[in-house]
C-alpha cells in the first residue's frame, strides 16, 4: 500500500496510507447523494412557492457548483463523503493543502470527473506514484487515510480510574493538551494502521522531554502518561 510521510510541528513523522481507489469513489457517490438531495429539496420548495426566476434558481444551486471547494476549505481537505470514509486532501509531502490548492483541484475537477465519465480521474489515480488525479498533479496534492481519533473524555478517563489512583509519571504536569493530543493521535495509528512507528518515536520524546525512565512496553507507557495526565490535570 502506497504512503505519504507526515512530519508533525513536534518533528515526529507519521506515515499515512494513500487513499484507494474505492475510498474515492464510495466517497463520491456519497457527495452526489447529498447534492441531489439538496437540490431535490430546494426544487421543492421554490415550486411549492411558485418561484420561477431564474436568477433565483441560479442563486439557490450555486453551493451545488461550489460543493467540494467549500467543503474542502472549511472541512479542513475533507467534503462529507471524505468525512464519512475518513480520508482526506493533503499536499504530497503531508502537510495540509492550500487554499490554492483547493482551487486548483477544483477547476480541474470537470475534466477528471465529466470528461469520460470519469475515466480520466480513474486512470490518473491508479496510473500515478501518489494516488493523483490532474487536479491533484496540478495542485500537488493527493488523498489520504485518516486514522479515526480517540474520542475519549476526561470524564470518561477518570471514571474508569480507582479512587486511590496512584499517579505514575507526575513530570505530566510539563504536558499540554496538544503534545497529549499527539500522543493520542499516535496510538491511533498503531490501532487502526498497525504502524507502531510513531508510538516508539513519540515514547522516546516524551521520555527525553520529561526526564524519566520506564520499562513498560510503548504503547501502555503511553496510555499510562495519558491517564496520568488527565488524572493531574482533574484535580486542579
């Protein structure tokens, strides 16, 4: 499986997986649903309420031109059928893509996708090094898979701890919410990829950041930090 490397603010890299062929296109398919629906919903309307102006009708389908340029700017690479399939655009090194970007896949967009029934996106995607349709190529830019974050609160964390919680690590006072974001963000990887890379990265940062040895495995080393840290950080 094809990959592109991502170097986070913190200099760890994690490696995402290209997004497949039929990712996109489940993803496509979705993103057509819900424009038809909305247009179905807004013919609907304007007819119920005898609205026959063009202008207006032009007006009311313009976000349906505009879908997937509005929705990758403001869903951060993502329209909703990405979000469904959790995949997204990035540029080919890994970072996020610029709002150029965006536009220029946009306006490449009707030749990949109309021109031979999509044909050409199909052939460019699966032809390229990094998963590229012409929009992509142009704009440097490629489709990737997402790791699904861990949705866990500290509510949730605190819970399932015992009242007579013995804190482990209490240099996790030198954390901030981003750098456990990031441990979090790293267990996920190795959870849905089975690519333990960045946890062993990540372990050996947080280790050297905040002074301490440990013996336990990477990833409960990381989850103890977690729990660590919710658990100072609950009790003010």
């Amino acid at each position: 499986m094809q990959s592109v490397n991502i170097r986070t603010a913190q200099n760890v890299g994690i490696r995402y997986q290209l997004a497949g062929l039929g990712a996109r296109m489940a993803a496509f398919a979705i993103d057509t649903i819900v424009q038809g629906v909305y247009v179905i919903a807004i013919a609907y309307i304007l007819v119920k309420i005898n609205l026959d102006t063009t202008w207006i009708w032009m007006s009311l389908l313009l976000p349906v031109l505009f879908y997937h340029l509005i929705c990758e700017i403001t869903l951060n690479g993502q329209s909703i059928g990405k979000k469904q399939l959790n995949i997204k655009v990035v540029r080919v090194d890994g970072s996020p893509a610029t709002l150029g970007g965006y536009v220029l896949r946009w306006i490449l967009r009707p030749i990949d996708i109309s021109l031979f029934s999509g044909g050409v996106a199909v052939v460019s995607i699966v032809m390229s090094k990094h998963g590229q349709r012409l929009g992509d190529m142009a704009a440097g830019t490629t489709v990737v898979k997402v790791a699904q974050e861990m949705k866990v609160s500290s509510h949730e964390l605190i819970n399932n701890l015992q009242i007579d919680y013995k804190v482990t690590f209490p240099e996790v006072r030198l954390l901030s919410d981003s750098e456990v974001n990031l441990i979090k963000e790293a267990l996920a990887v190795n959870k849905q990829q089975a690519n333990v890379k960045p946890v062993l990265a990540i372990s050996q940062k947080i280790k050297s950041y905040l002074g301490v040895q440990s013996d336990l495995p990477p990833v409960k080393f990381l989850y103890t930090i977690i729990k660590d840290y919710k658990y100072v950080t609950s009790q003010g």
